[in-house]
C-alpha cells in the first residue's frame, strides 16, 4: 500500500484523503490534476478537492450521489433480492431435511413469515417506478430484518438445545456489506444492531463458553472485514460520481463562461427541433455579438475582456427561462438563446431587453461609439417542417446579427421567418 503511494506520479491527486505523504493512508483511486483544472468551480470539483474520507457530501451534492446510487443499482438490488429468495429457499429446504422437526418448525417458521417477505418487498420497489424512492429504505428494512432473524434463527434453536452452524450470520454479515448495494453507513448500521442482537443472545443462550468466544470473535472479523471492503466500494463508486459529473461539464460547458457550449447547443438544437416538428410549435434563435470587442481588448487587456464576457454571459443566461430553452457561448465574444415556442410578436422586445440588460451593466468601453459595452442581436424564427434542418434556422439569425453590424450595432434585428421554415 505504502509502495504504491511512492510511485504515483507527481502532481497526481489523491482524491478523498487529506494528504497523501503519511505511508499509512489507505490506497484511494488517483486522479489527473489536469481535470480538475480543466472544470469550473462547482460543489462536485470542491468535494473532489476537498475528499469525503467519511463518505458524505454538502447536502445538496449528497441527494444527487443518493439519488445516482438508486438509479445505478436498481438491477444489482433486484439481482440480490432474487439470489436471497432463492438462497433461503434453499435454507427452508435444508432445514426441513436435516433439523429436527421441533427446532425446523421454528427457523423454517421464520424464514418463511419474515426474512423471505422482506426481500419480496424489495423486489416490489426495484420494479414499481413510484415506489423506487423508497427502495433504499426497502433494502436497509430487509438487510435489518434479515440479521436479527438469522439471530433468531440460531437463538431458537439453541434454545431447543440443538447448536445449528453459525456461519449463516457470517454469510448475512458480508452479504449486506457487499452484495446488498447499501450505502456504507446503512449496512454498518444494520449489522452493528445485528451484532449487538448476535452478542446478547450468545450470552443468553450459548452455553459452552469457549464456542460463545469463537463465535463473537468470528462475528467481529467479518465485520471488520465486510467493513473495510463497503468503504472503499462506497469511496470508489462517489469518485466516478464526481468524475462522471465533471467529465460530463467539460464536454458540455463553455469553461470560462459557464454556458453550454456550441456543441452542446448544436445538439440542443436538434432536440428541440425535432420536438417542434412533432408538436407544430416554433423556435427562436438569437445570435449575440458583442460590439468592437478587439477594442475592448486592446486597450483594457485580455483579463478584463474575459471579465467582460463572463458579465454579458450572466445577463444572458437569464434569458432561458423555460426547460427547453438554453443559452450557449457560440464562439469567442458570440453567443446564442434557443427559445422553444416564443410568440413571434414579441422577438424583438425580447431582443431589446438583452441589450438593454447588458448596457445596464455599464462596463465601460472608451473606444466604442456609445462610451460603454453593447452587443448586436440578430433573431430568427420557424415553425419546423419535414424535410427542413435546423441549421437553416442558425444561418438566418447569423444573418440577422450581419444585418444589426451593418445598420450600426447596439441594436436588435429580427429578421423575416425564412420562407422554408414557415
Ligand atoms: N478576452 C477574451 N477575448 C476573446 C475571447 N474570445 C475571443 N476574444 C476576442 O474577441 C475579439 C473579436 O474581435 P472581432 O471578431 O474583430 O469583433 P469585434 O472587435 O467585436 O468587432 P464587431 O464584432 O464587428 O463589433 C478578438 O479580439 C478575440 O481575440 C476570450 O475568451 N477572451
């Protein structure tokens, strides 16, 4: 462990631990630092900066992580549900085929009337969709259920004075800590109260000593064990939570502005397009330019310009308010709203507040002709047919834009819906 931390490579990351120079930290998945970098500022970079060495989150990044968790293991849960009804069916046969029938009428009674029931529920709320928010809990009730009956299994037959094999509850121990798909602190949980159950009756009901301090000691290792293991699975499926989100950003999002990108607004686009087509409504597009922004650089410096961009990017992603709208950074001071389904009277009001809301931003801009930053707006809309794309619809907002440069700039242009897409 310690040697593997020597050779990771310099500069390399390591996420979820403070600080990776004492030889006694555990091994954790290694990340490139150029991703990090690479990402804007969000909750998911902070927590893969910071690390969850005690597997938690903020709290809002915490109900994302919970609810990927769900969704990623709805298949895992219903496989294990399946394995355990089948193995304590099994169980029930053995038990009927080996114990005696007045100790098999107790652990065949509880098996049958409790444990197999539970996982019956899981079953239920791995398939009902309105039931999967509470598959979690379904798990955890069963994984609970299931260590104390297994308690109760060996308690009662001890009771009846016939020792049945105690490696069950070993089995149950690791089975929730690695098979049930239990986020780690639940599993500790259920098994903690399991072992307590486990302790108390062995103290009741164990008479020989010597296979009471077996049995607990045993019981205790697996814990430790199935314990050790749950850790490291939870740490390692919360890094490519985080990775994923992040690896997603950076394909997705313009990194200096924080809008989608013009890939993103390509595909956005297409989305959008089609789904206009089947429901006959329209798309809007407004293509933004800021004005003599060379200027701008020139004589206030490239950091300022960036600033800048990042003023007008926020004025602009105001602009889409509904779920099918999206507002991108389309190229160096260019950017661009999608506007699913507006009222076509209303495009150029919906221009001129953009200008207005950048020009109340004062940033100051000597060497423009007003005194102070503006942008140049061409708008464009259709009413999708068959046949049509919807680069038709880009190439005329751009046109629009050429058409508001030409007239002056600062100013909203919207042009005539292109004959093809009306
Ligand atoms: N600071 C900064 N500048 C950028 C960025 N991307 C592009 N630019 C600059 O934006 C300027 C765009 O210049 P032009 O295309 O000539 O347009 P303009 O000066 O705004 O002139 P008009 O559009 O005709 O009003 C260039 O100087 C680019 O270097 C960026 O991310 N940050």
């Amino acid at each position: 462990m310690a040697q593997s931390m020597c050779c990771a490579r310099p500069g390399t990351r390591m996420i979820g631990w403070p600080v990776p120079n004492s030889s006694c930290a555990p091994p954790m998945l290694k990340i490139d630092p150029e991703l990090l970098n690479n990402a804007s500022p969000s909750p998911h970079r902070r927590a893969l900066e910071q690390g969850y060495r005690w597997l938690r989150f903020e709290d809002g990044l915490e109900q994302q992580f919970h609810d990927f968790y769900i969704q990623g293991h709805v298949a895992r849960v219903r496989l294990a549900a399946y394995m355990c009804i089948v193995l304590f069916i099994m169980f029930v046969i053995l038990d009927l085929a080996t114990l005696p029938a007045f100790v098999s009428i107790r652990t065949v009674s509880i098996r049958i009337a409790l444990i197999i029931p539970s996982f019956v529920v899981v079953l239920l709320a791995s398939y009902r969709g309105a039931w999967r928010p509470y598959l979690g809990t379904a798990v955890f009730s069963a994984a609970l259920v299931t260590g104390l009956c297994t308690v109760a299994v060996i308690g009662s037959a001890l009771d009846a004075g016939y020792q049945i094999p105690y490696e069950g509850i070993l089995l149950v121990a690791l089975f929730i800590y690695l098979i049930a798909c239990l986020e780690w602190r639940r599993a500790l949980l259920a098994n903690m109260v399991t072992l307590c159950a486990f302790v108390i009756m062995e103290f009741t009901l164990q008479t020989d000593p010597r296979a009471r301090l077996y049995q607990i000691v045993f019981m205790c290792a697996a814990n430790g064990v199935g314990a050790y293991g749950a850790y490291f699975l939870e740490h390692s499926i919360r890094t490519t939570f985080l990775v994923n989100t992040l690896l997603h950003e950076l394909a997705a999002l313009d990194g200096l502005t924080g809008l989608s990108n013009r890939r993103t607004l390509n595909i956005h686009l297409e989305r959008v397009w089609r789904q206009a087509l089947r429901d006959r409504q329209t798309v809007a597009i407004a293509m933004i330019d800021i004005d003599y922004f060379k200027r701008y650089n020139d004589r206030y410096g490239h950091a300022r310009g960036d600033a800048a961009l990042k003023a007008v990017a926020d004025v602009i992603a105001a602009q889409a308010r509904r779920p099918l709208d999206l507002t991108a950074r389309y190229g160096g001071e260019e950017f661009a709203v999608i506007w699913h389904n507006p009222v076509p009277g209303e495009l150029q009001a919906m221009g001129e507040l953009l200008t207005a809301a950048v020009a109340a931003l004062r940033i100051e801009h000597s060497d423009s002709d007003i005194g102070s930053l503006s942008v140049s707006i061409g708008v464009t809309i259709g009413l999708p047919c068959a046949g049509d794309d919807a680069a038709a619809l880009l190439r005329a907002a751009d046109q629009a834009l050429y058409q508001a440069k030409h007239q002056g700039r600062n100013q909203v242009v919207v042009s005539e819906p292109v004959a093809a897409l009306v």
